[in-house]
C-alpha cells in the first residue's frame, strides 16, 4: 500500500527523478524563473523551498546537504549569498507558481516557476534595445548593381524528315 508516498513519479525512474529535479532546481537558482510543466513545477516547489531553507541556515552542514543534492559547488554559492540573504526575512513561501497555458505541440499545461522576490528584466529599457544595423560602406554604394540579363524565350525545335 501507497500510505504516505507523496511522490509524483512523472513517468520516470526514481534515479532519473532525483535527476531531473535537482537540475530544475539548479536550473530555478541560476535564473530566477523557470518555464515547465505544471506537474513538474508542483513537484520541484518543495525540493525548491527546502534549498533555500539550508540557505538560510547558513551552516557548513547545512551547506553540504545542499552540495549534495543539487551537484553544482557554484550554484550552492549564489543560493547562499545572494538568494538567501534576499529571503532573509520570509518564513515561508519563497517560490511562485504562474500557468501560463497548453502547450502547442502536446497540450501540456505550462506554467512558470519563480522566486517570488524575482523581478524579470525589462525589455522596453533603452539598454536592451538593439542597435540598428550599421551603413554599409560608401564603397559599396558606389558600385553599380548588375540587372540580370533578360531570358530569352525558347523557341520551339524543328523536327527533321520532312
């Protein structure tokens, strides 16, 4: 019987779970936002929350548990210095969940996975806008431009024996 076994198996083995989880959560600490499914965010919210927990704690145990799970020395040290600290003051509920819709290909709902102190890059600013693309060199607007010559129209073969 199945009596406290929260585990969502998402269709996979308990080694390509543990896997898979722990590179969304690396994934989640390296961005701030993720873009999944909606059953594989609900299933890395906790793992997440509890990552940033040991971040909060700040202990060499704490800092090895979390080495040992998420496998990155340098992600470990970007969720203790800069992610943690942030959340300091929080109890609780450090990550957010937004659906965003049904996938194309397959139907499967979408939805975000954030840092709920996450705060996105804006596009509109003028830092992030693109250059325009450069002229094109005066030399290379004083040579003519060749017109292609006009097809001749075939004319139609004679036919020989008569």
């Amino acid at each position: 019987m199945r009596h406290s076994k929260k585990t969502v198996k998402l269709g996979r083995s308990q080694s390509h779970r543990d896997a898979l989880l722990s590179n969304q959560v690396c994934s989640l600490v390296k961005h701030g936002r993720i873009r999944t499914t909606l059953a594989k965010a609900k299933a890395v919210k906790p793992l997440a929350e509890r990552m940033l927990t040991l971040g909060k704690k700040g202990d060499l145990h704490a800092r090895r548990t979390a080495i040992s799970y998420l496998k990155d020395k340098d992600v470990v040290k970007k969720l203790f210095v800069e992610i943690a600290p942030a959340s300091a003051d929080r109890k609780g509920g450090y990550t957010r969940i937004t659906k965003l819709g049904a996938r194309l290909s397959d139907s499967a709902p979408m939805a975000y996975l954030e840092w709920v102190d996450y705060v996105p890059a804006d596009t509109s600013s003028d830092e992030e806008i693109a250059e325009p693309a450069p002229e094109a060199a005066p030399e290379a607007e004083a040579k003519p431009k060749k017109k292609a010559a006009p097809k001749k129209a075939k004319e139609p073969k004679e036919e020989k024996g008569e």
